[in-house]
C-alpha cells in the first residue's frame, strides 16, 4: 500500500473514531448525564434508586437524576464532576506562510500529498516571489533536480517549493509530474 494511501486510510479511521465519539457524547448529553449540575454524590453499587417513590429528601420526583442522600442546591458543594467536563475543542490547524514570497498559494498540499516535480532537462528554472514572470526572481533550480509542492495558484499554473531553504514559485509548464 502506498504511503499516501496509508496516510489517507489512517486520516478515514481518526475522523470515523470522532465521529464515533461525537456521536456518544450527543447522547449523554441529550440523556442528562451530562446536564452541568455540580455538587451530590453517586449513589454506591449497592444502592438502589425507585423511580416510582421519590427518594429521601428530594423535593421533585420528576427530577432526571437524584441519589439516596441528597443534599438541597444551596449546600451543594461548587465543584465539578469529571463527567461534567467535556473535552476540549481541538483548534483548526492554522494555514502555513512561506517567507519570502510576494504572494501566498491558494491551495496548500497536506503532509503527504505533495506531489512531486522534477524540473525539465536543459531547463535551469527560476523561482519567483510570487506566481508570474513579473514577480522577484528569488532563486534558480537546476535542471533535472527534484522538487515537492507545498501550494499552488488558483489554476494550478505554478507551484510553491522549498529548495536549498527557499520558498519560491515554479511555472509547472516547466515541471515534469
């Protein structure tokens, strides 16, 4: 299996798994067990809750969830029950910015998905600050030499690299795939 397969089965199963997670979460959270009340106890293994007669001190029978030694709201200690605490948020991945460039790529490539290029035989290309002839030229990549994409322009007529440490722009007409 080739490595970008791998890399895209392993990315299917992470986002199936949150998927997953997600999907559990929404459910106790709909069911009440994860309401936001803080304070109570559980009751132990051993207890036994009625549903048909309120328990000892509790005043609303109707209540979602009530324990065999209840205390009232008031007294209720302020602090929060692991169950209570939901994971946080995950920040989206922040899109890279290449130094040295006039112009930033439309499109990135993700790790693993970069296709590579090499550049035409009898071809020395220049790298450009930016995705045209008019931009700075910033650099130059022998001919025969290989090259990943980073990004691309909106029509995919150049390409962002990295050689020797220099982020540049190469005209894939120039480019063999």
């Amino acid at each position: 299996m080739s490595e970008i397969r791998k890399k895209a089965m392993t990315r299917l199963v992470l986002c199936a798994v949150a998927l997953v997670a997600s999907i559990i979460f929404s459910v106790l959270l709909l069911s009440g067990t994860f309401d936001g009340t803080t304070g109570g106890s559980k009751p132990a293994s051993g207890d036994t809750i009625s549903s048909s007669a309120p328990a000892e001190g509790v005043d609303d029978p109707t209540a979602d969830n009530f324990t065999a030694e209840s205390t009232p709201a008031e007294e209720a200690p302020a602090e929060a029950t692991p169950e209570a605490t939901p994971e946080p948020t995950p920040e989206p991945t922040p899109v890279p910015e290449y130094e040295g460039l006039s112009v930033q790529p439309t499109t990135y490539y993700n790790e693993g998905e970069q296709p590579t290029y090499t550049v035409t035989d009898g071809n020395n290309l220049n790298m450009r600050g930016g995705p045209g002839t008019d931009y700075d030229k910033i650099g130059q990549v022998p001919a025969s030499t290989g090259v990943t994409a980073l990004g691309t322009n909106e029509d995919g007529s150049w390409v962002v690299v990295n050689y020797n440490g220099t982020y540049g722009w190469l005209k894939t007409e120039f480019l063999n795939g």
